[in-house]
C-alpha cells in the first residue's frame, strides 16, 4: 500500500479505523492489522472523516471588505456596494483573492466548493473570466463548480437573460436565479422560468438564492418547488438562504415544506451571514432570517449549510471552516440533542455531497481516498472546539498537514 492511516476512529460509529490506500483509491478499511504501507499516519485515536464541501459561496468578492465597508449592514447596501465596483474587478486580482480563500478552505478540509458567479449587464462575464481562471489554478487541490447567477435580475433584464445563456457556453456548471429580487412574485415566477428553459437546454442543475428577506410577500421557494415537480428536476435543484420562512405563517411553511420535500429540492441556509444581514429594519421583537432547519429535517428534506461569503460588504467575518459554519447552524436552529448536533456535522459532509452530488462520497473500499484526520472523538467535539484538521488528503496525496501548539510557561 502507498499509505495507511493507522489508529483512527470511525466517524459515524467512533470504532477503532484503519485505512490502506494503493494510489487514488482506498483499498482497505479495517478496525486493525492492516499490512505495512510505503508511508504510514498514527491518527493518534483522531476521528477520520470524509473530507468537507462548501455548498454556496462566493469567490469572486471574498476580501474585498477593506474599503467597501457596509454601514447600514443590510443586504441592500451589500448588493449596491458590489454593484459599483464589480465591473471593475481584474482577473489577476480575482484569482489573488480566490486563492487566498481557497487554500484556507482546504487546510479546513473543503476538497469540493460551489461558487456563485454575478452574470449581469454590469460585470457581462468579466467575473466570470476571472472566477474560471481560479477554478484552473487551484484544479490539483480542489474540485469548483460555477453557477452562474443573475442577481440584478432577469425578467425584465433581456440582457441579462443573454448574458446567462452565454455564461454556460463559457464555463458555468448550474444555472442560478435570485427571484426574490424581482419587483413581485408574478416577475419572479418568469425568473424561475428563465432559469429552467436555460438549465433543461444544457441538461443542467439548479441552484438559486431563494427568498432571501425578512418580507413573508415573498415565497419563491414554493414557485421553485412547483417548476421543479413540473419539469422533473427532482433531486437536481438546491435552495439558498431561504430566509422568508422564517416569517410565514405555519400554514404557509407547512404547505411549502411539503412541496419542497416532493420536489427533492436541496436546502443551504447560510446562518452566519444571515443572522448578520437579515431584521435590520425592525424593532423588537427582531426577526433574524433564519430557515425553518429543524421542520425541514424532520420533513426529511436534505439539509446543507455554506459560509457564502468570507470578509466582504456582505459579511465582515468568517474563516472558511465548515465547522463553524455547522456550529452556528446549530445555534440558530436549536439543534443542542445528540441526533441534532449530529445532523448539523452532516451537512457540510454527508449531506452537501447529495446535492453536488459525488456518489463516490465516504469511507469505503474503492471509493476515491478523499480523507481527512480531525482533531476529535465525536460530533460534539467537532463542532465545540472546531479543531485542527490534521491531515488533508486528496486522491491519495496528502495536500495539508496542521498541528496547534500551545506551549505552557
């Protein structure tokens, strides 16, 4: 064997795991006794683990905070400070900063990242240009899918709506959409109907920004789900942000939780921008934007969850760490029970990989040796202490190593 990783433990069952890998593939899983390999890892008792997928992000404006600062901290400010200098964005300086980011996203363990990419009458593909050229970059150590996403609009942006068919010929893996940034829903349904003509031409998935406000007018995600059963995009669409849920009524949220749920439509909130963004204009009692996490689990709806944004006009903060990403999830959700903090350690994992989707996910022989060693014993303790991944592993190679030292005096 080229490696074996010796004294793990089990990520779901927390049993003693050993692992032999013979060039990209894993090629033995057993609790011991594994033959000797060319290269050998002590996981030390360390929990070993699928690597992590970013599910919704955006690359293209990740550190550009210093100087665009956000006063009001709205989403919309957010939107109009982009807005203004996005046309302006190089290919140099995109790949400069995506590549910041990326690399901190791997030591994290994100070996698979989807990136949302303006496509408007502004930027035309100009970000895009720049967004692919990163994806080239930094191909040996992460895989990047691009959806191409109309924020400013399409129904009655014609521009835009050619701009979009011309970002899948030029690179772009998912059609996105923003509906809730259409003047009313009957706008917003030719949205969602654009985006459909689009992907089922390019036979491609969906990924849409749904619904993101703290305004109840707005239930796009119900028009998502019904377009979704009617083509038969089952399984093949995902939901971002959703955070007008939070402010329906329980019958609404029942009605379309149901829709959502037969439409096989993926859900990815994304808590830490979210909690910062959303109910900035009201009063107490404050709403703050948040999915109905748990209604959605118990409705058996895949849930994921993504950092969206590191350091920008929309988000001041965040690390690139799925951690603690899910660690925020679990606050904002209320998922304190075992069951439920294990539900929130799946999402970056096991869950976000059925949306992507990778059917080669998971420890097992003859899957792709895509692994990482985390500094924990169990789910809880991940999500606690949001610990040193301390191998990274791609295909067989090992692409990061990190070990905190604290030294007493």
């Amino acid at each position: 064997m080229d490696l074996v990783i010796r004294n793990g433990i089990s990520d779901i069952t927390g049993a003693p795991l050993e692992i032999g890998i013979v060039g990209d593939v894993i090629s033995a899983v057993a609790a011991g006794g594994l033959p000797s390999g060319a290269r050998e890892i002590d996981a030390e008792g360390r929990m070993i683990s699928p690597p992590f997928v970013e599910s919704h992000f955006h690359l293209e404006n990740a550190y550009l905070w210093d100087g665009h600062i956000n006063q009001s901290g709205t989403l919309g400010e957010a939107i109009d400070l982009y807005a203004r200098v996005k046309h302006d964005l190089t290919v140099e300086d995109i790949v400069e900063r995506s590549g910041r980011v990326i690399r901190s996203a791997v030591a994290n363990g994100v070996l698979w990242l989807r990136s949302h990419v303006d496509i408007d009458h502004i930027a035309k593909l100009s970000i895009l240009d720049g967004v692919a050229a990163a994806r080239e970059a930094y191909k040996d150590i992460i895989d990047i899918q691009l959806v191409a996403f109309p924020q400013l609009g399409m129904a009655r942006n014609p521009e835009a709506v050619a701009m979009m068919w011309q970002a899948m010929e030029n690179g772009c893996d998912l059609v996105g959409g923003m509906p809730h940034g259409e003047r009313n829903m009957d706008d917003a349904a030719r949205h969602i109907e654009i985006a459909f003509e689009i992907a089922q031409t390019y036979n491609a998935d969906v990924d849409m920004h749904i619904d993101e406000t703290d305004a109840p007018y707005w239930h796009s995600l119900e028009l998502l789900a019904e377009k979704t059963l009617e083509t038969g995009w089952q399984g093949r669409v995902c939901a971002g942000h959703c955070c007008a849920m939070s402010a329906w009524d329980d019958r609404l949220a029942e009605r379309v939780i149901d829709k959502v749920q037969r439409a096989g439509i993926h859900i990815i909130p994304n808590p830490p921008i979210n909690l910062m963004l959303e109910g900035r204009g009201h009063s107490h009692p404050k709403p703050r934007g948040i999915a109905r996490i748990k209604e959605l689990l118990e409705a058996g709806v895949n849930v994921a969850c993504g950092q969206d944004d590191v350091q920008n006009m929309f988000y001041p903060f965040g690390k690139m760490d799925p951690l603690e990403v899910a660690l925020i999830t679990a606050h904002a959700a209320h998922l304190g029970a075992p069951g439920e903090i294990q539900a929130a350690f799946d999402m970056p994992r096991y869950n976000a990989a059925k949306l992507w989707p990778l059917p080669d996910y998971g420890i097992r022989a003859g899957a792709e040796a895509n692994l990482v060693v985390l500094d924990a014993r169990s789910a809880v303790e991940a999500l606690r202490r949001q610990p040193d991944r301390r191998y990274v592993i791609r295909k067989g190679r090992v692409l990061a190593e990190t070990r905190t030292q604290v030294n007493w005096h």
